[in-house]
C-alpha cells in the first residue's frame, strides 16, 4: 500500500469517526430534547383526554383513547359545551361563559396598565437619576422587587377591610388595581434592563432632529424596546390569568373567575374531574393561542428595533 492510499484510509477513518461523533451527539442532545418536551406537554394531554372520560376511566388511569377507553364528552357535557347541548339553553354554560369574560376583562385590563405604568416608571429609572433620601435608583428598584417578598396570604386581610371600606368587594375593578400592583414590580424589572439595553444615543439624535422627549420615547425608544414590553405583557397575563387566592377572598359572585370556577369542582362525592379537565382546557387554550400569536409579534418586533 503507497503513502497516499495509507492517508486516505487515514483520513476515512477520522471523518467516520467525526461523523459517528456528531450523529451520536446529534441523538443525545434531540432525545434529551423530545423527552422534556413530552414531560412539559404530558399534563396538557391529561387534561384534554380525562375531559373525554368517565369516573372509571379516569381512576383507572388510562391514557390512550380508542386503546384503552372510548371517549365521551363528559366533561364538556357538564359545561353545556358539548355537540349535543351547545346549542340548546344551559345555566352552566352561561356561569362558565360570565367567569370566563370576568378573566379576560380583569387579566387584560391589568396587564394593560401594568405595562403601560411599568414602562414609564421603568424608562424613567434607566434614563435619570433619584434620590430620595439615602434611596438612589438602585435601592428603588430593589424596593418594586421586594414587594414580591411578601407572601399574599399577610396581605389577605388589609385587602378585604380596605376593599370592605371602599365598596370594591366582588368587583372587577377591584381585581384590575389588585393584579396591576402585583405584577407591576415584575414590569418595572423587565422594562429597566431593556430600556438601559438602548443607547441614549439614540434619544439624543432625534432631540437634534427636531422631536421632543416624549416624541423621541414614542418613535425611537418604545418601537426598539416592544419585545421587552411584549414579553412583560405575557408574564403578566399569565401571572394574572392563573391567580386564585385573591380572586376567592375577594369576590363571591358576579366577579369570580375561571380559576375559582375550576376549584369549586368538588363536592361531597369528590372531585368532578371530567368537569375541571374540561373547565381547564378552557382556561389553557386562550393563553396558548395568545402566547402563539404574540410569539411572532415578538420576532417582528425585534427586526423592526433592528433596523431601526
């Protein structure tokens, strides 16, 4: 065998090797992918196919429909939901449909003025300087973050005397300025680091080219800066959409929301899980397809700050 011939089986030999490496490497870290990917989305499954079953089914732990149960609509019964009784009158439908509106109505408005408060209070911080006191901008940032210290349970009843007082008891306004506080520090925090992300630069170029302060937030920072705000909205949302302890302790019935509605599914007989599978897949699927929607608004909103 010549030199060359020897070299050439040489270099078949590494690039087997390299490319036994990289398959190999390609497989662990797609499989370690697939995997958590199937443990993230297993509780969404669950949901939607116990919706579908009876009291056996759902005891007996079984998973696969048309393998191991035929499925019914169950649950979605239960709701008024289902083919046979979606068009015809049901009470239940109609308290699913109110609590359902009261999410929306109080989740959106307060991650609306959560966002729109926390960018200004924000902005503000990452372009000026504060003092109040032995407080600079850092200890009052810090002091937003610290209000998620407290656990919700100490503020449980300063809420419900002041909301006794103020005659915002079962209402929605009172749950819009309650969850506006509550993710409002989250807001600030998220806002801060993307707006300290901008150059200043940037601000000063337009007060040269003729706009004002405000003119320069509205044109220049806040289009650079919407994947931040979009992102801070979702958290919000989500946050807000999901919260039940004050959502109970301060509302009896015409404000109530869709997480108290999924709670309330027990009963003396135990727990109504065709009921709540379904209540909850109901409460998922606006989130899902919002958080779809708002993921591409996010990409957009990046190549427009980009080019900018």
């Amino acid at each position: 065998m010549t030199a060359q011939a020897e070299q050439i089986f040489v270099d078949s030999e590494i690039d087997l090797a390299y490319r036994a490496k990289w398959f190999t490497k390609r497989f662990l870290i797609y499989g370690a992918l697939i995997f958590w990917a199937i443990v993230c989305l297993f509780p969404i499954y669950w949901t939607i196919t116990t919706s579908f079953k009876i009291a056996p089914d759902v005891m007996q732990g079984r998973l696969i429909p048309w393998v191991d149960y035929q499925p019914q609509w169950r649950g979605w019964r239960s709701l008024g939901l289902s083919p046979e009784t979606i068009f015809g009158v049901s009470t239940v439908r109609e308290e699913f449909l109110k609590r359902f509106m009261n999410s929306v109505i109080t989740s959106f408005s307060a991650s609306t003025l959560a966002v729109a408060l926390g960018s200004l209070a924000a902005y503000g911080l990452s372009r000026f300087s504060y003092r109040f006191g032995f407080m600079k901008n850092a200890d009052i940032s810090f002091f937003f973050l610290s209000q998620l210290i407290l656990p919700p349970v100490v503020l449980a009843l300063p809420f419900l005397v002041l909301y006794k007082q103020l005659d915002l008891l079962d209402s929605r306004i009172g749950l819009i300025l309650l969850y506006t506080l509550t993710v409002l520090p989250i807001v600030i925090w998220i806002m801060r680091d993307q707006f300290s992300a901008i150059p200043v630069e940037l601000e000063e170029a337009a007060l040269v080219d003729g706009l004002s302060i405000w003119g320069a937030f509205v044109q220049i920072v806040l289009p650079i800066a919407l994947p931040g705000m979009v992102a801070a909205f979702i958290l919000s949302l989500v946050l807000t959409w999901n919260e039940y302890f004050f959502a109970a302790l301060l509302t009896s019935t015409d404000a109530k929301t869709i997480p108290v509605m999924v709670a309330s599914q027990t009963g003396s007989q135990g727990i109504n899980w065709w009921s709540m599978a379904a209540l909850s897949w109901a409460a998922i699927l606006p989130l899902l397809i919002i958080a779809i929607f708002l993921e591409r608004y996010i990409i957009k909103g990046m190549a427009a700050g980009a080019v900018k």
